[in-house]
C-alpha cells in the first residue's frame, strides 16, 4: 500500500496528539503497521533509560550537553523539558526518513509540540484523537496498572485542558471503536498521500510522455 512517491520530495509529516487514555498510542502502532513506509520519529531525551527501553527505538537517551548542543544549532523540531528532563524530536528524522526512501514521518507528541513542529513545518498535518467522553477517559486511565491513583487523577484533570486545544488541529477522530477509528485514520494519510503538490510530477510526466 503506497502513500506517496518515494522520490517524492515533500514528506508526509503526520502529527498525531491526544490526551492520556485516548487510544493513541496503540492507533499509531496499528497504523505503522499497516505503512512501514511511514516513519516513527524517536524523540531525544535526557532522562535516564526504564528497565526494558532501547536506546535509539524508544528514545534516544543523550546527555544534557549533546541535547543543547542540538538545541543551540536549531536542530529540534520541538522540545519541552518536562520534570526537570530535556525532550525533543530532532529535525534529522525527517532527513533520515527521506534518506531511506519513506514517504513520510509520524510525531507522537502533545499540543505543545504539534505547535511547534508546524510552525517549523507548516504543511505537516495534525490530528487529534478524542476519547468518547469523559467518563470512557476516566475508566481508561483508572484501568492502567502502570499508574498510581495521583498520576491517573493529574492525567484526566489536564486532558480537559488538552481537548481544549483541538481547534488548532487539521482532523479530529473520536475513538470510540478501535476499528473505525484505524481506518480515519488510514484514510488521512491515504488523501495525504494525494495531495495536488506531491502528485503533480507525475501528471507532468504523463504529459510530456
């Protein structure tokens, strides 16, 4: 299944966001599987690595040092720090996603930084994922067994503020089935994938053939 030319220059940047609970997380590996041509953009931190995390799959675990250095060259996309540690999504990734002949790039990341990665790159494409309601929310995050009761409270008090941001967003899915919410999902990038400017090439081609 082919989303866009792999000569094609322009890269599908995906920017996906949510609040804690939503189903991200588990749309966006459902859907790497399905477009192995997509590339997940691993984020730089400089926390230290939790048991069973792989350096360059899960993050990239740099010191705080190589991190501003990135930082003091303009190479993030976006950065935050966040309990005292340094995260950001490297421009490289999307050099690297080009090198390697992928159509595009998928961010996982928050309002915050969907903010910044289209200021950067204005035609990359935002979505936010919206839990059914939130009562669903709360039964998700109280149904997570990695989590205590005071970082399932934080989490569900600041989703209404992150919902509060959807304007900002170019589509919007409600994941209430996992199913029809893949395939809105899959149906953004596909119409992605045929946007005028990234197929133009080839109508040209066609024309003078």
């Amino acid at each position: 299944m082919s989303v866009a030319s792999s000569t094609d220059p322009d890269l599908i940047l995906l920017v996906i966001s949510s609040p804690s609970g939503a189903g991200k997380t588990t749309l966006t590996h459902r859907l790497l599987q399905e477009f192995p041509e997509l590339r997940f953009s691993v984020s730089h931190t400089t926390r230290k690595p939790r048991q069973n995390e792989v350096d360059g799959q899960d993050y990239h675990f740099v010191t705080e040092e190589a991190f501003r250095q990135v930082l003091d060259g303009d190479g993030f996309a976006e950065w935050a720090e966040v309990h005292g540690n340094l995260y950001g999504t490297s421009v490289a990734e999307i050099d690297r996603a080009r090198e390697d002949g992928k159509a595009g790039v998928l961010f996982d990341v928050d309002y915050q930084g969907a903010r910044q990665i289209k200021e950067k790159f204005p035609h990359a494409v935002g979505v936010f994922i919206l839990p059914p309601s939130m009562d669903e929310l709360r039964r998700r995050l109280e149904g997570r067994g990695s989590d205590d009761a005071d970082s399932r409270r934080r989490r569900f008090e600041k989703a209404r503020e992150e919902i509060g941001h959807y304007p900002f967003f170019d589509y919007m899915i409600v994941n209430d089935d996992l199913q029809l919410a893949l395939a809105e999902l899959r149906g953004i990038v596909l119409a992605e994938g045929c946007r005028q400017w990234r197929v133009a090439a080839k109508a040209e081609a066609l024309l003078k053939s």
